[in-house]
C-alpha cells in the first residue's frame, strides 16, 4: 500500500467500498483490502503507548495489553481459502502468493481502473531453430522478472572452498561446525545469466515438420511501472530433491535494464512457418491377444 494507486483503488474508495460490501463482510476481497491498507495508512496501529494513560490503568487495575501492528489474519484467511497451499501449515512461497493476490485484485477489480497493472509487463520471447536458422517471436504477459542464482560468478570462491574443507573436517571429526560463509554473487552476474539463450527442451521445427534443438532468449517488450525481482533460490540435485542456494545478492542501488529491451524481427531473420505440430495417434490396430484362460480364472 505504499504504491499511489492501491492507495486510490481501496483506501481512496473506502466510503464507496464499506457501504456497498455484502451483508458478510468478511468473505468480500475489497472490503478486506480496504481494510487492511487504511489500517496500514491511517496510523492508528502504529502509535507509542503514553506512559500516564498506561501508569493510570495500572493504577486502577485495569491494564490491557495494547495492539502493536497489524496481524491481518482474517485477510490471509480469505485470500487463502481458495488455495491448496496458502490455506494449509505447509511452508508458503512468496513468489505464488504474490501471483495469487494478482490473481485476486484482477478479478475483483472495482471499474475499469486494475492497481495491479502496475505490475503487468510483457515478455518477448525468441527461439530459433538451430538447424535452419529461423526465428519465432512471440509475446506473454508476466508481472514478476525470475532471476537465476549465477553460482560461478561469487566473488568470494576461495573463502567457500576453504570453508568446505573445515566443515568437512568438522563433521569427519564431530567437531563444531565453522561459521557459515555465503556466496557473494554480483546482481548483475544474475541480469547476465536471465540474458542468455536457453535451450528448448523436445522443440519441434515447423520449418522442418521434426524434432529439432532451439534455443530461446527472453526480452522486455514492454516495461512496468514496478519491476518485482525474484531471485530462483530453489533448483534439483541429482536426486530431484529441491535444493536451496544460501548465498547473498550484491544489490545495486539502481538498475538500469535498458539492454534487455526486445528489438522484434531483425532484418536478415526468417521466421519459422506457421505450422502446429502433427497430431500423434497411438496405432491401436495391433490389439494384443487375450489369453482366455486366464480370463476364466479372473471371473
């Protein structure tokens, strides 16, 4: 609610929105926005106790512990509900609930005016064939730009070598383990790697009606007004068990992404045709034989 148009959309239609709510309040999106932002803006949670209203109640026997903050449960119930895993004790994701909630104020948007636009880029996305060399544009909306963890590019590569060791020798030993050494990983090592071609698993080639190897590369074809950054802490290990990366982001203090504006078709490119894959029946013709004596047992 720090960003002027939620402001407007919910805590600037606060009359409007508590008037019209629903005779249960408690199960209407806006109101419980509303809600939530004017407690936020308006201050009053935030205020410092004042110690002769405190001594006074004391004295009278009448203290009660006073609210510090906000704790929006009802909110998080509400916009939780409808989802397997807000509306569990599981561990939440930041990155889901925050699509989640995007979600949510797109389809109770009140008029035509949608806070979340703020948010809303659009994505342009090229893969090229390798073997033919054409090219496909195509373009998707997204609202979050997903970052990966660029390993080899941390700065401190021999602090995380000699700290491997010790703590290998640690655990060998059954000693204390040494303090914990994260890797330092430049945020621009990050915008790099989001920058590179990809490739494109199973990619089928309509310039050559097969399977082919493609790679893609992202591009901004369009900027909001408000870029959310995810850093893609999560990736498998051989075993497909997630793994985490401990490590810390060198933030800049600003971020200029100007070279990852999308250009379009480029003199010289041709495009792939625009031809969908052929659709793959399963040869059913060979049915295998039933074995009817077997049949008679299962009877």
């Amino acid at each position: 609610f720090s960003i002027p148009e939620f402001q407007r959309a919910y805590v600037g239609n606060l009359p409007r929105i508590f008037d019209y709510s629903p005779l249960d309040p408690t199960q209407d999106f806006n109101t419980q926005m509303t809600k939530l932002g004017h407690g936020l803006l308006s201050g009053q949670y935030s205020k410092p106790p004042v110690k002769s209203e405190l001594i006074e109640q004391v004295m009278k026997e009448e203290h009660k512990p006073q609210q510090n903050g906000i704790s929006p449960r009802m909110f998080k119930a509400f916009v939780s509900k409808s989802h397997p895993e807000f509306s569990s004790n599981r561990q939440q994701d930041a990155q889901e609930f925050f699509l989640h909630l995007v979600n949510l104020v797109e389809r109770n948007r009140i008029g035509s005016e949608n806070p979340s636009d703020v948010f809303r880029f659009l994505v342009e996305e090229r893969i090229q064939c390798c073997q033919t060399r054409k090219v496909r544009y195509t373009e998707r909306v997204d609202y979050l730009m997903q970052l990966p963890v660029a390993m080899e590019a941390a700065t401190n590569k021999d602090e995380l070598i000699a700290y491997e060791l010790t703590r290998r020798e640690a655990e060998a030993n059954r000693r204390p383990l040494p303090e914990l050494v994260r890797a330092k990983i430049p945020f621009s090592a990050c915008l790099q790697a989001f920058s590179e071609p990809e490739n494109v698993d199973d990619f089928w080639s309509s310039a050559l009606q097969a399977k082919s190897a493609g790679v893609k590369t992202s591009r901004f074809a369009s900027f909001p007004e408000y870029l959310v950054v995810q850093i893609k802490k999560f990736t498998f290990g051989l075993d497909w068990v997630p793994k985490k990366f401990d490590v810390s982001i060198d933030m800049p203090d600003l971020l200029d992404i100007n070279h990852l504006r999308a250009r379009g078709l480029q003199p010289g490119e041709e495009e792939l045709p625009d031809i969908s894959p052929p659709i793959v029946i399963p040869d059913d013709s060979k049915a295998s034989d039933i074995d009817e004596s077997s049949v008679m047992q299962l009877a």
